[in-house]
C-alpha cells in the first residue's frame, strides 16, 4: 500500500481521520507534557546549583541573587499596596453587613 493511498483512506473515510486527529492529539499532549516535566527538573537543578553556590559565599552569585530579590521587591509593592486596599475594603463591607 502506498501512502498516498493511505492517506487518501483516511482523508476520505470520517472516521478515519477523527481517529487519526485523536492521536495526533494525544501524541502532542504526551510530548508537551514530557517536556514540562524535563523543564521542571533542569529548573530544580539550576535553583539548587545557584542554592549551593550562594551558601558558599560566591560574590557575583551573591550579587546577582541580591538584584533580582531586589526587583522583585520593587514589582511586588504595587501589587501588595493594591491587594491590601481591596482587603481593607472587603473587611469594611463585611463588618457593615454583620452589623445589620
């Protein structure tokens, strides 16, 4: 059988090809989800690498780690200011309603 023919068995037959989708799906799922698990891992180990590399007094990884703590200081505080005002007002309208 050629592949053409094959191809044209599947392309040609409904079932056929809702079959052939399934799996083409499935495979795609299966290496996406292969992949995330591998990219967990290397990520584990790189943040372990720079773990043992900062507890050993490494200077530029000290730097380094000290910066990026540091921007994520300054991008956190608007988004904790903002997260506190909505408690704040969640807290109020709570206590308005029990009081009634």
């Amino acid at each position: 059988m050629d592949f053409s023919e094959l191809y044209n068995l599947i392309i040609g037959n409904p079932i056929y090809l809702a079959v052939a989708a399934l799996l083409i799906v499935l495979l795609v799922y299966s290496l996406i989800k292969k992949f995330v698990k591998i990219l967990i891992i290397v990520l584990f180990c790189i943040a372990g690498y720079v773990t043992v590399l900062y507890f050993q007094g490494d200077k530029q990884t000290i730097e380094d780690v000290d910066k990026v703590l540091e921007q994520v200081d300054k991008a956190m505080k608007p988004i904790l200011e903002e997260g506190k005002e909505v408690l704040d007002q969640a807290t109020e309208k709570l206590k308005s309603n029990s009081v009634k």
